[in-house]
C-alpha cells in the first residue's frame, strides 16, 4: 500500500513537472501572456492521499473511457456500447464516458492529452504500443489499481497463458480485455475443389505450401498467404512465425536477436511460399480482400478479422478454421497475441476505483460473454468459452482457443525507439524478404545491425 | 516572324492590361460586344474576307477543332473522375464485394448508407464540419482581403519582413504545428469548442492572403488613382472598387479553404473529438477499423460528406465569371 | 512573389520583354508600374498624415500577423526549442542534446532519401500543377456557356471527395489481387502488377493520383485569374487576323504569367503535404521507401515513433530548406530589380 502511495506521488511529480515546462517553452515562444501564465490544471490540485483501499463507492462518479472501437460503425462499436450499457445497469452510480478514437491514433491521444493534463481515465491500449505505454504514460498498473483480494478472484477465472504472458516484473500493467491470436482460415470450397480434406488441414508450413500449390492448381485461385507483411506495421505475425521456429526477436537479457537462426529459418520458410508461388507477393489487406472475395485458400492471420470473415463467408464459401502451422515440422508452433489491454490512467482515488470497478467489470464472465459473442475476441475466461461452446463463433475460435496454453508473450524492444525499430524490421526486412525475394540471412542481419544502433 | 508580328500591338496593349493601361483604354476604342457571339464566330474577322471554298474548309477545320476539343476534355473529365465514380460504385456494393472489379454495382445494395447513417450521428457530424469549415473561411477571407489589400495600397518599413513572415509561414508543416497548437489550445481551455477548431486553423490563412493579393494587384492603378482623386476614402475605395473587382478570386479562394477545413482530419480528431464538435472526416476515420474495415460504409459516408462541398462549390462558383460584368468598368 | 515569377519566367519571355519597368519585386512590393505622379500611397498617407497614416498598413495586417504570430511562428520556436531536446512532452526531464537530432538526421539515409524523393514529387508534379490546369482553364475560358461550365464542376469532383475516400478507392482500383486495373491489363495481355507495392511504379502511382488534386484545385485558381482578363482585347487581336494560337500563346498567357509563377510556388509547397495522404493510406512510405517524402518521415518521427525531438529537427530542416530555395530563387531577380 505505501510502496504504492509513493508511486502515485512521484508520478504527480512527473506529470506536474510536464505540464509545466509545456507553459515555460510556450513562454519562451513567445506567445500569447494568457497561454504563458496558465491556469491551474487539475493535477495541482492536492489530492487527498487516501489510495484506492478507501474509496466513497456511493459517490457517484464520471470516468472516461478512451477506445478505438467505441463509435466504431461495425461490430466493434456495437460491441463495446452492449459493455457500457451493461456496465451502466449494473453500476448506476458510475459514469463512463466513452471516448472514440482511430485505432491509429491511440498513443498520438493519450500523449497530448497526457501532455495537456488530461489523459483519459481508461484506455485501450494495442499490445504492441503497451511497453511503450507503460514507459511514458503515467499509467497505474491494474493490479495496484485493485484492492489484492479482489484482484485475485478476479484474475482466478481468467486465461493463466495470458495472464502470465502479460505480466512483466511480478505486475499486470494492464487488463487483457480484447485479445485475438493468429489462426489460421480456410476455404473449405476451394480445399475440396483442389482434392484436399478441409479436415484435415496443413499442419506444417510446408503442408500449408504443397496445399496452396495444390489449390492454385487445381481452381486457378490463390493459395495461401502467411499475413506477416502487416498493413498496420504491427509485427506480432513476424514475431508468432520466429518463436514458433524456436527464436525470437530479443532475448532474455533484453539483445537484439532477429538474426539467429530461428529468425532466419522462420522468414525463409515464409519467403518460401511466395518463392514458390503458393503465396502471392501483395500485402495483407489485399490478401484478406481476396480470402474474403472467395479467391484464396489459406490464410494466416488474427482471430479479430473473424467475425467479418464470417460475414464475408456468409453464402459464398465454407470457411473454417485450423490452428497456427508449425514452422518446423515436430516443433510446437507458439504464436503471439496481439489485440488490446486496458490501462487506467487516472489519478484521483475515486476514479481509480471506478476505473477498476469498469475494467473488472468488463473483463468479468457478463463482459467476455459480449466481448466472444458480438466481437469475436477470444473468451478468456473457460466459462465462457463453454457456456458459447456451440456457437458458429467459438467453434471456429477453437483451434486458436487450444492453442492459448502455448502462447509467447509479446515481445517489445527495450529501448525509446521500440516503434521505430518495429517499423524498421517490418518494412526493411519481413516486407523485402517476403515479398521481393530479398536474402532472408543478409538482411536480417543487417537490418539487426541498424535496431542494435537505434536500441542500444 | 510575321505572326507574332502582327499580334505584337495587341500584346502590348494586353500586357498593359494587367497594369492598368488597357482596362480604361479598350473602352473608348471599341463598342464592348456580347461575350457569347464574339465566342462563337472566333474566326469570323479573317474568314469574311476570303473565298466561299476557303470558307467550308475553315469550317470543317473548326468542327474539326471542336471534336478535338471535346474529345480531350471528356478524356481528362474521365481520367479525374474515375477514382469518385468508383468510391461511388463501390459505395453500393455489399460487403464481400468491395474489392469486386465489376465497374456497375450488381447487385447494388443501400446497406452502407444505412451503415454510415446509423453508425454515428452523421448529420451532426456534417453540421460540425459545416460550422467549422464556413468559420474558418470567413476568417480567412477577412484577414485575406485586409492583408492583401494592404501589401498593395500601402508601402511601409516592415513590409519586407512582413511578407516573408507570410510565405514562410506557407512552407511551416503542418504536421509540427499540430502539436504545440493543440497544447496551446488546451492552456487556453478551448478543448472541445468551435473556438478551438476554428481560429487555429488562421495558421493556414497564408493562401488566402497570397491569392488575394495576387488579384488585387491586377486592379488597374488607374482606377484606384481615378477614385483617390475623387476624395474615396481607402475604405470606400475598397468596398466600391476593388471588393466587386474580387468576386471571382474571393470565391475560388472561399472554395479552396472551405474544401481543405473540411478535409482535415487529424486537428479535429485531437482537439475536438466529442461527438457535439467533430467532423465528419473524423468520423470517417472510425471505419478503419481492427476487425475488417468498414470500406463500403467508409464510402457511403465520404460520398454523404461530400453534398454540402458541392453545395458550396456551386454556390462560389458561380461567382467566378468575369470581373468585369460586375464591375463599373463596362 | 519575386520568387516564384522568377520561376516562370524562361517559358514566358514574350510578355516579359514588353514589360515597361519590373513589377514589385517584395510580396509588398511597391507597384512600379503605377502613375507617378499624385500616387494613391502618397495621396492617402498625405491625408491620413501623421501617425494613424503610418499605423494604418499594421491596422489591415494585424488580423494575419496575429493569427501567423500565435499559431505558426510561436509554434515554430517552440518545435526550435524542441528539436534540441532529447524528449517526448511527457517525461520530466527533456534532455538537452544540441544539434545532435540535426546531426543524426543528415547522417541517416532514410531521411537523404525523403528529400530526394519530395524534390521528385514537385517536379513531377509541377506539369499538373501549371501547364495542364493552364491549358484545361484556357479552353474552357475562350468558349463560355453551358458545356464549359458542366466541364469546369466535373474537373473539380476529385477535391469535392474526402481524401481518404478518394486515397481507399484507388486501392480498390490498383488492387494487385483482381483490381479494376490489373483485370483491364490482364485482358490486353499486358503484365500484371501490384502497382502500389513494385518499387518502380509506386512513386508514379502517387504522383498521379496526387496529380488529379492539383489539376482540380488550380484549374479553379486559374479561372479566377482568367475572370480578370478582358475578353474584349481578345476580339481586337482577332480582327487583326491573329490565330487563336497565338492569341492564347501572346495574349492570354502572359497575363497569367504571376498566377503561374505562384501556382509554381505552392506546387513546390504542397506537393510534399498534398501526396501525404495518399502515402498514409496507400504506401505507407513503402515499398523500399521509394514513396517517402519529408512530410511522412516528420509525421513518423513525431506520430508514429514519438520522438518528438527529432520530429522537431526534421519541421526546422524543412522550414530552413524550403525558405533558402526560394530565397536563392528569387535572388537574381532582385538584383535586377533593383540594378
């Protein structure tokens, strides 16, 4: 508790000093005399240093929430406005107002509003923007947000992979709340029609290669497409095919090491399948377009397209599903989540209860009930993948849903560049080396020379 | 070379025209013609001093010309329209077919309209980005037209600073400026406000003043020297003269800032992003979203937002014909 | 202005050559081809006399020297003051670095080649944002009425649509995987491309359809720069006998030799910002960076990588860049001016 109480402090220090110097250089520019006075901003309030252990639970109290699929015109949206509702009905005197935002702006927000002295209460964060959340953002992690007692009954129920996948040293910095891994979809039309036994489905990338040769052969249409070229520059695909070879991006002791052999032999079979054309040289939205049009075989990609594949199915072809190929044959593939925690931001006692109230609630059975069933986000919890075990959403989530017990944690790089060195891996080595034909050995090992630079 | 030869007085003459010269001159040389008819016999001078043969190959040579002419324009017409009659075509297909490559929507479904429609509050949206867009025209236009009017009629010591400042502030990206306006406009408290989104986006008024001090200076000095002598105040002058001189700038101009405030997207999604004050392009934006983008409704909205530019558009435009038929100089 | 008619000076040396005295060479500039005599300058100032003569030019620029003061150039010290820190705007303690953010910038290739890609972009942009709207705004001036006019609204339908809009339905279009194009391509037996995704035809891809912008939003520009023209000296070279060539070449032209030469201007500004929507939602800078420019690189440093300091050096670099290219542009033109 006091340990806590100091880091709620020292992260008033932080953020006060912040909004401060935004003034002092507003000054310096020379702008207008009310800018460069300011006013006094909420976080200079003092704040009664009470904690989270003794909120006023009568109070009622407004809270916001910061989401990329709030207001969302598809299921997303839907979706998340069914959680507040619900929420609402089961919580009268807490308030959440919900915040839209695209997907692609979520740290853009959450840093200026940050910068002005006024981050949201609750955020949806991606996982592969949290590390860099965490470092900079004056988040409070979950678990200290949550009286202990609570926070172990309610964790008991959840996925224990997960929950141990996202913690980093000892503490949940954020909930898991919208979480999807990759899975792989199939034409179960296009199988038959090429001789092949939807059934019994590629297990290895190579089978998943014969397959695609196959398919090309026999319909004309494409084979199959591994979705690590991702349009979103996310690398979580790239970083699913690596563990499954047995490598991975960074090592334990926080070195670069993209370009040992299990990254090199994973980019190399993928690079395979284009080489021999089973898969075609385009990017991922194309190739999902062309799996949702009816045109393609395979595809490998995250359980959140998985609803709207399911709408896009609807009427023009069988699909289904089957678990993430292993990269070498005999090795367990070990995939990565990717999808979206929730983090609390807020600083006064009362809203941090609230906020834990709402994530805990959302993150409840009633919450992943709505999350599996109107979203498609996997049911992290095992009450809920059975009480939904007969519907069309979670039979087809079910493969990926046994494959949670292996998942690799999510894997960022240790530094203040870990976006940059990111986008730097995804557009100078997975995109040249997929889809170009680049040397998978040589420019891994350069592009890991360049992260090393930028990372070290 | 002869031809050029003979037009050289002509070109003179033109040449002073955009210095005044030729504005007052024409006028007491020749009876002003209806537009339409001189057009329409371009040829007519030359053609009626020769022979009756001469006279049928003119005449095939201009229907030929005319052809030639049409036949560009409606390849250039259709070159810049394809991407919008596709977004258009696309905006009524369903879903699995939005990456379909039939050039008709067959079959054509209302569904992404319904989706856009109901996906947010969409005619508050339009309104918002109506308001801000109309605002921040209105600001552009006044300190336009000030600032403009100004670097012509008056010469001061600072002038040469002065107009520096304003084209440099042109070459400012705009994706630097974003973040320190938005601090500053949360400092200010003017976070979620019509306030906010408008008068920051003044840090664009450059073109404004460029364009319209670029018509401005076609103004003949002769008139503006004509009615300081007649005791016109600067200010009457202003509004008497050059003000009907600018109608057809002022509304290229209007149409210009209207278009691109409503086509911003990332100031509005960062300073005003509840549903009371955002735009619509902010809007848009939510259709790309994680689980399958929503592209058909993405367009559907894009094709609703853009009814009220066309309104504009054909409102303004209709200002941009001659400057002369406006203005006391025929 | 002095800048960008310079620019457009070689390709109109006909109206030039006629010109009596050069014109006002500042943005301010005075004009020099005005009366002498009982100027409108001296005839005000004499009558407002004293000090409100003085204040009134800072009285009609206060509105935009204010807004410019606040929003651009408060901004622009700030991102100066920013660009020699090391820091995100949140941290407590931003880092003073010096010209380190500068250095590593024009040490890393990527951003080399940003700027060699943007210099690519205006040039080949310029055509769409000069000659062509030119030519388009002409023939539709020269023949008024009712077909000219239905012309002139449907060349401006591609600014009417929302960016993203107009960005998302070319990926429609140029879909490697059964888009409109490769299926018209492919019946002709011509090859097959991921047109967006093949390094040698994504930079053209971008220009294009960039290019339908300029076209749109200049043709427009040049409309109301071709209103201003009187119509009736056309008629007077016509009874001379003159061809409509040359009457467009001699006559028409060099009265839009200063629209031109700023149409020039902001080609060379806004090509960089104009193709930057299209490269976020098309390219992503991609592939290989051969459809990077400046503005995207800046956008990544600060929106993308938050590295708000380097993000700041890439703005001041653009800013300094651009200001000292057309300062070296406009410079002979001043020496002539004035010697």
């Amino acid at each position: 508790m006091t340990s806590h109480v100091k880091g709620q402090d020292q992260m008033r220090q932080r953020t006060r000093w912040g909004t401060r110097l935004v003034p002092a250089l507003l000054a310096v520019a020379g702008l207008l005399a009310a800018a460069a006075c300011g006013g006094t901003t909420d976080d200079e309030k003092p704040v009664a240093a009470t904690g989270a252990a003794t909120p006023n639970a009568d109070k009622p109290v407004t809270i916001s929430f910061l989401s990329y699929n709030y207001g969302t015109p598809g299921i997303g949206g839907k979706g998340t406005q069914s959680l507040l509702d619900a929420f609402h009905k089961a919580h009268p005197n807490i308030t959440v107002k919900p915040q839209g935002v695209a997907v692609a702006d979520v740290l853009t927000r959450l840093r200026t509003d940050t910068a002005a002295g006024s981050p949201p209460d609750v955020a949806q964060i991606g996982w592969s923007k949290m590390a860099e959340a965490v470092r900079t953002l004056p988040i409070v992690p979950v678990q200290k947000a949550a009286p202990a007692d609570e926070w172990s009954t309610h964790v008991a129920g959840l996925s224990p992979s997960i929950m141990k996948a996202v913690t980093q040293d000892g503490v949940v910095a954020a909930m898991p709340y919208t979480m999807s891994i990759p899975v792989m979809y199939i034409n179960a039309d296009l199988f038959k029609a090429a001789g092949l036994d939807p059934a019994n489905p590629p297990k290895t990338l190579d089978d998943v290669r014969a397959a695609g040769l196959a398919i090309k052969k026999a319909t004309g249409k494409e084979g199959a497409y591994v979705a690590v070229v991702d349009s979103g520059k996310s690398d979580y695909l790239t970083q699913s095919v690596i563990a499954s070879a047995g490598g991975s991006l960074v090592g334990s002791d926080g070195s670069v090491t993209l370009d040992q052999k299990p990254a090199v032999d994973a980019l190399t079979a993928v690079a395979g399948l284009t080489s021999s054309g089973a898969m075609p040289k385009v990017d991922t939205t194309a190739a999902v377009a062309s799996f949702t049009k009816g045109e393609m075989g395979m595809l490998v990609g995250s359980t959140a397209l998985l609803v709207s594949a399911q709408q896009a199915a609807e009427g023009h072809f069988t699909l289904t599903t089957a678990p993430f190929p292993q990269v070498k044959a005999g090795t367990p593939a070990r995939p990565t989540y990717s999808g979206a925690g929730l983090a609390i931001l807020a600083k006064d006692p009362d809203r941090q209860r609230a906020a834990w109230e709402f994530i805990k609630f959302i993150t409840s059975d009633a919450g992943f009930e709505i999350i599996t069933s109107q979203i498609g986000y996997l049911p992290l919890r095992q009450t809920i993948e059975t009480k939904l075990a007969d519907t069309p959403t979670v039979k087809l989530l079910k493969p990926a849903l046994d494959q949670l017990a292996t998942v690799t944690p999510y894997t960022s790089f240790p530094s203040d560049h870990a976006n940059e060195a990111v986008v730097t891996l995804q557009d100078d080595a997975v995109e040249p080396i997929v889809l170009r034909g680049a040397d998978p050995a040589g420019t891994l090992s350069s592009v890991a020379d360049k992260i090393r630079k930028l990372v070290g | 070379m002869p031809p050029a030869d003979r037009t050289a007085p002509a070109v003179t003459a033109a040449d002073g025209a955009s210095s005044g010269a030729l504005a007052t001159a024409i006028p007491l040389r020749r009876q002003p013609m209806p537009t339409r008819s001189m057009t329409e016999n371009p040829t007519g001078g030359a053609a009626a001093v020769r022979g009756p043969a001469a006279r049928r190959d003119r005449r095939w040579w201009r229907a030929a010309r005319t052809a030639g002419r049409h036949g560009v324009l409606v390849a250039v017409v259709l070159a810049m329209l394809f991407p919008t009659l596709w977004a258009l075509n696309t905006s009524f297909k369903p879903t699995s077919d939005v990456y379909d490559s039939s050039p008709l929507p067959i079959p054509a479904t209302l569904a992404n309209y319904r989706a856009a429609i109901d996906a947010f509050p969409i005619w508050q949206l339009l309104l918002n980005s109506f308001v801000t867009a109309a605002g921040v025209t209105v600001l552009h236009l006044l300190a336009g037209v000030l600032a403009g009017w100004s670097f012509v009629r008056y010469a001061h010591r600072g002038q040469r600073v002065v107009s520096a400042l304003v084209l440099v502030a042109l070459v400012v990206p705009p994706q630097a400026l974003i973040i320190p306006d938005f601090l500053l406009v949360a400092r200010l408290g003017w976070r979620d406000t019509f306030v906010g989104l408008i008068v920051p986006q003044l840090s664009t008024c450059s073109l404004a003043v460029l364009l319209l001090r670029q018509h401005i200076l076609t103004v003949p000095a002769t008139l503006l020297g004509a009615a300081t002598l007649d005791g016109a105040t600067d200010g009457e002058i202003l509004r008497h003269v050059v003000l009907p001189l600018l109608r057809p700038a002022l509304g290229a101009v209007a149409i210009v800032v209207f278009i691109t405030t409503w086509n911003e997207f990332l100031w509005p999604a960062l300073v005003a992003p509840s549903p009371e004050h955002t735009t619509v392009q902010m809007g848009l934006q939510l259709f790309q979203n994680q689980e399958g983008p929503e592209y058909g409704p993405l367009l559907a909205g894009a094709m609703l937002a853009t009814i009220p530019i066309a309104l504009i558009y054909a409102l303004a435009s209709r200002r941009i014909t001659d400057a002369f038929l406006h203005s006391g100089l025929r | 202005m002095t800048t960008s008619e310079a620019g457009a000076q070689p390709a109109l040396p006909r109206g030039r050559a006629d010109r009596p005295a050069p014109r006002g060479h500042a943005l301010a500039g005075k004009r020099a081809d005005e009366p002498p005599a009982p100027g409108p300058l001296a005839a005000s100032t004499r009558r407002a006399g004293g000090w409100r003569g003085a204040a009134t030019p800072w009285l009609f620029q206060a509105p935009v020297l204010v807004s410019l003061a606040v929003w651009v150039y408060g901004p622009l010290v700030f991102t100066g003051v920013l660009s020699l820190l090391d820091w995100d705007l949140i941290s407590p303690h931003p880092e003073f670095v010096g010209l380190t953010n500068y250095r590593q910038l024009v040490e890393d290739p990527e951003f080399g080649n940003a700027v060699l890609r943007t210099g690519l972009y205006v040039l080949a942009l310029l055509p769409f944002a000069t000659v062509v709207p030119m030519a388009l705004a002409i023939m539709l001036w020269k023949r008024p009425g009712r077909a000219s006019g239905i012309y002139r609204s449907l060349l401006f339908v591609p600014v009417m649509l929302a960016p993203v809009a107009n960005a998302l339905s070319w990926r429609f279009v140029l879909d490697p995987l059964g888009g409109i194009v490769n299926e018209v391509f492919g019946g002709l037996g011509l090859p097959q491309r991921d047109w967006l995704g093949d390094p040698s035809f994504a930079l053209p891809a971008i220009t294009l359809i960039t290019a339908a912008k300029f076209v749109a939003m200049h043709l427009l520009l040049y409309g109301a720069a071709l209103a201003a023209v009187d119509r009736r000296s056309l008629d007077a070279a016509r009874v001379d006998g003159a061809t409509e060539w040359e009457i467009t070449r001699h006559l028409v032209v060099p009265q839009l030799a200063r629209t031109t030469a700023l149409l020039a201007f902001l080609c060379a500004v806004f090509a960089g910002q104009w193709t930057f929507t299209n490269i976020v939602v098309l390219t992503d800078g991609g592939p290989d960076g051969t459809t990077d420019n400046v503005y995207f690189r800046l956008f990544q440093y600060a929106f993308t990588f938050f590295d708000a300091g380097t993000g700041a050096a890439a703005a001041m670099m653009i800013v300094a860049g651009l200001a000292l290219a057309f300062a070296v542009v406009s410079l002979p033109r001043r020496r002539r001016a004035t010697g």
